[in-house]
C-alpha cells in the first residue's frame, strides 16, 4: 500500500542537492526521513506509516520545505540545454511574369439622386415639405399656424419625417429645416 506522505517528501528532495541520497527508516507505526546537507545537521522528517488525516500529505510537505528553507538548500541545476541552431529560412521561388493582362473593373455605376418626389409623401407630410427652408429654422407652433392643424399632429409626421431623413431637428428647440437630401 503506497505512503503518500512520504512520497511526497521524497519527491521534495529530489529536487535538492543533498550530501547523500535520503534514508528512509520504518520504526513500525511512523516512517523517518533523514537527509544532510553539507555543513548543516542532519534533518529528520517523521511521518505516519499508515496516514489517516487527509492533511497529513501537506503537513509532511509544509515541515519539509521549511527545513529546506532553513538550511538555505540549494536547488539541482536543470541539464544543460544544447543549444539551438536557428534553421535558414526557405527561400521563396522567383515569380513568373504574368501572361494575362489584368482584367479591367468595369467603370462605377452612378449613384441615384434621391428626390422628394421619391419619398411618396402624405398630404400633411407634403405640406410640412414646402412650409420649411434650408437655412432658416421654422418652430413647430409657426407650422401649426401656417397649416391651421394641431401642433401634436404635426410633431408626429416632423418626426416620421426625421427618422426617414428628410427633415433635422435642431437642439433647444430652435426649430426645424430640411436636411439634404444625398
């Protein structure tokens, strides 16, 4: 039956230079681990020969490490790595001239002018349309006025109208003018 415990302490040494490799001694209900390090006493870890507490594992690592530490332990040098050749890179085969001539994109088609006309307009739509200017602001009250209908109506068809791109409403309540058409 295997021992974490003390695998665990042995797999912590292996990694450590030690003046000899760890005894491993069994005095029947507990396992002792003695190792040295040079110019330091010898150290002694004891740990159950038949664990029961789940913690025991890093207990026995936890005490391990700590005299490790103590004894400035210092750790084994990995092998030494050969060093890497950098490979030459290929060299890409020279390109063949080309023997078709480019095909030629055909000219751009001319982009539709959008009109008023296009817009299919409602009557009260139509009418907000020639009540505006490009330039100077119209408020919604002087278009109620000049149209003789409810200024709740009107602001319904300005914004189907603003949302469709035909009309702009300027910020702080400034007005209305027609947008550009593109």
């Amino acid at each position: 039956m295997p021992n974490p415990e003390l695998e665990i302490v042995l797999k912590e040494l292996a990694g450590f230079m030690l003046e000899a490799s760890p005894r491993v001694t069994n005095g029947g209900r507990h396992v002792k681990i003695c190792w040295r390090i040079a110019g330091r006493p010898e150290r002694v870890v004891v740990v159950a020969a038949t664990p029961s507490d789940w913690r025991g594992p890093a207990n026995a690592r936890a005490v391990t490490r700590r005299y490790l530490r103590a004894d400035a332990a210092q750790p084994k040098l990995p092998p030494p790595r050969r060093p890497r050749v950098p490979r030459p890179k290929p060299v890409a085969p020279p390109k063949p001239f080309p023997t078709k001539p480019k095909p030629v994109a055909p000219p751009p088609q001319p982009v539709p002018v959008r009109t008023i006309a296009d817009e299919h307009l409602s009557p009260t739509a139509a009418a907000i349309w020639q009540q505006l200017f490009y330039d100077r602001p119209v408020k919604l009250s002087a278009l109620a006025a000049a149209l003789q209908k409810k200024a709740s109506t009107l602001a319904v068809a300005l914004n189907g109208l603003k949302r469709r791109g035909i009309v702009k409403n300027l910020p702080d309540r400034r007005g209305w003018l027609k947008a550009a058409l593109p």
